[in-house]
C-alpha cells in the first residue's frame, strides 16, 4: 500500500528537523567538508569537459589539483601578505580618516559639526571603534591555538575532501539516485535538475563574476596608487555576489579614500570613480548577462532573506547552505505553484470537465 500524503510529510518532515540539529551542534565540525564539497561542486563541469576530451576521470582531477596548487602558491606568495599588510594599516589609519572627515565637515558644514554634536561624536566613535575591534579581532585571529587550529585543518582537510569529492561525482550521484523513492523518482530528478541549473548559473556564475570583478578593482585602483586599492578590491569582489552591493560599498570606500588621498587632484578621484562605474558597466551588460544569465530564477531578495536567516541561526556553515537552500526552495515554489494552478482549486472545475 502506497504511503498516504501525510504520512509522507511526516518523515519528509522528520528528516528536515535531524538536518537542522545536525547543523545546529555539528556545524564547526561540517564547515570543512561542507566548504570541500562546494569546491568539488563548481569544479565538476571543468572535470566533465577534460573527460570529455579523453582525460580520466583521475587524471583530469589530478590536472585541477595541480592548477590550483599553483594558483595557492601565486597567492600565498605575491597576494595574501600584501592584503593581510593594508588591512591592518587600513584599521590603524582609520580614526585619521575619520578625525579628516571632522576637519573637513567642520569646514564646509560648522553647523552640523558643533563640539558636542551628534555627527562629531558618532564620527569619533566609529574611528575609535575600528581601530580597537578591528585589531582585537585581527589580533584574536592570529594569536588564538584554536583558531590557528581550525585554520590549519581548513587547509588540509578541504583539500582532500574535495579531491576525494570531485573523483566520485558522478558515482555519488548514482548512488542518491538509486535511493529516490521509486515513485516519486521522476519528478525529483526533474526538480533536482532545476535546482541543479538554479545553483550552477548563480554560484558558478557569480563566483566568476566576483572573481573577475575583484581582480579588476584591484589592480586597477594599485594602477592609480589608491593607498589600499588591494583591500578595496577584494571587499568589492567579495560583496559582488549580492547585487548592488559590492559596487555601493566598494565605490563609497574607494571614493572616499581617494578623496583624503587625493584632495585638490580631481583627475585621480574621477579615475577612482570611473573604474568602478566601468566595473559596473561590464558587469551588467556582460558579465552578468553571459555567465549568470537573465533567468537563474532566485531572487536577490529571497537570497539576502535565505542568508540573513540560515546566517543568524546556524552562523557561517548557515550561509554556506543558504544558497543551495534557497535555491531549492525557489524551485519547490514555483513547482506548487505549478501543481496548484492546475488543481481544481485554482480552476474550479473537476477533471471531467476540463476541456484542453
């Protein structure tokens, strides 16, 4: 006898519930093999085309293996120390900035910047703020046993998980297939492959699109001489992959760190300016429309809402899954929507009745 509707939701139901505990008490434990498996994810189209090409499946994972290694070694080298470097002298420098921006609201503005006025005070307080925090927090993360821990099995556990990973896709993937409840099975595949479609264009083509961003703001604003056109960089990169965002924040930063740079040489802060207005008009009409795509179908929205809530409750393992999550439920959605418009209850007819 075929389960009853109820009955199924009901152990659908219960598996959500252990899914949720084990995030919630084994997520630091996870946070490893979850980041490997992302990586083995978003490589496997390039592990399929080297197959493609007559390459096992082997020796294809051993040839991306080696390129990222040598792409590690470039960054460690050349890369990290230097923004490891300006993000600390960017924290130190930061209540100048803002003892700078005093002087000159004062100077332009002496109405809003009394003595004892409330801009003055909140400027002088986020200065302070930076500094202290942020050099706590850097200094926490340096010189913490199990922080250096948790770093040192990041680098050595991800790795292996995601090579073992991205060898055994396409067998992993049989095997969850055999495991599909047979009547169902059909419509799952489908909906996995939307979701699968879903996640591809937006996490593959995003990432790529930050990757791509993230290079070009900073090398272009080192071009320039901006001070800290690195750290920049990256924070706008990074931040890319919500909407709007990356642009906003890394223009306002950049901008305004030309303009204590480069006061009284408008040539240098129109060229910061224009580097980011470029950024954002390759962007829209060619990274985005060619990687991502017009019709990845998650929303910006649903995606902040997706990352606020699994973030605020499962902390960076949530906001890890988030994505992959949202886009599951988008597809869920829009397939009830699709069921219900064409239940009896949206049209109000009997099947007899319906005409095509």
């Amino acid at each position: 006898m075929a389960l009853t509707v109820r009955e199924q939701l009901k152990y659908w139901g219960i598996a959500a519930i252990i899914f949720a505990v084990t995030l919630w008490y084994l997520g630091d434990v996870l946070l490893p093999f979850l980041v490997g498996a992302a990586i083995a994810y978003c490589l496997d189209p390039i592990a399929d085309r080297l197959e493609a090409m007559g390459f096992s499946r082997g020796l294809a994972t051993g040839i991306i293996t080696i390129a990222a290694l040598l792409i590690f070694v470039l960054l460690a080298l050349l890369v990290i120390p230097t923004l490891i470097k300006q993000t600390g002298q960017l924290i130190n420098v930061a209540p100048d900035l803002f003892r700078d921006l005093q002087t000159f609201l004062s100077f332009r503005f002496p109405n809003i910047m009394a003595e004892d006025g409330v801009v003055r005070e909140t400027l002088t307080s986020i200065g302070d703020t930076i500094k202290d925090r942020g050099g706590e927090l850097v200094q926490t993360a340096l010189t913490s046993a199990a922080s250096l821990l948790n770093i040192i099995l990041l680098f050595v556990i991800v790795p292996v998980v995601a090579v073992y990973l991205l060898v055994d896709w396409d067998n992993m993937v049989e095997r969850v297939d055999e495991l599909l409840p047979r009547e169902h099975a059909p419509v799952i595949r489908q909906l996995a492959r939307e979701i699968d479609k879903t996640m591809s264009a937006f996490v593959r083509g995003m990432g790529t699109v930050c990757l791509i961003l993230g290079v070009y703001y900073a090398a272009a604003l080192m071009l320039v001489g901006l001070q800290f056109g690195l750290v920049v960089g990256v924070i706008a990169g990074i931040l890319t992959f919500i909407p709007y965002v990356g642009a906003i924040v890394g223009g306002i930063l950049a901008v305004g760190l030309a303009m204590f740079q480069f006061w009284g040489e408008w040539i240098w802060i129109i060229a910061v300016w224009a580097i980011f207005q470029s950024g954002q008009f390759i962007e829209g009409n060619f990274l985005t429309p060619k990687l991502v795509g017009d019709s990845v179908g998650l929303h910006p929205v649903w995606l902040l809402l997706g990352m606020s809530v699994f973030g605020t409750t499962f902390g960076f393992v949530g906001l890890l899954v988030a994505v992959p999550i949202a886009a599951a439920l988008g597809v869920i959605a829009r397939f009830l929507v699709q069921k219900y418009k064409h239940s009896r209850l949206y049209t109000g007819k009997s099947p007899d009745t319906e005409t095509d």
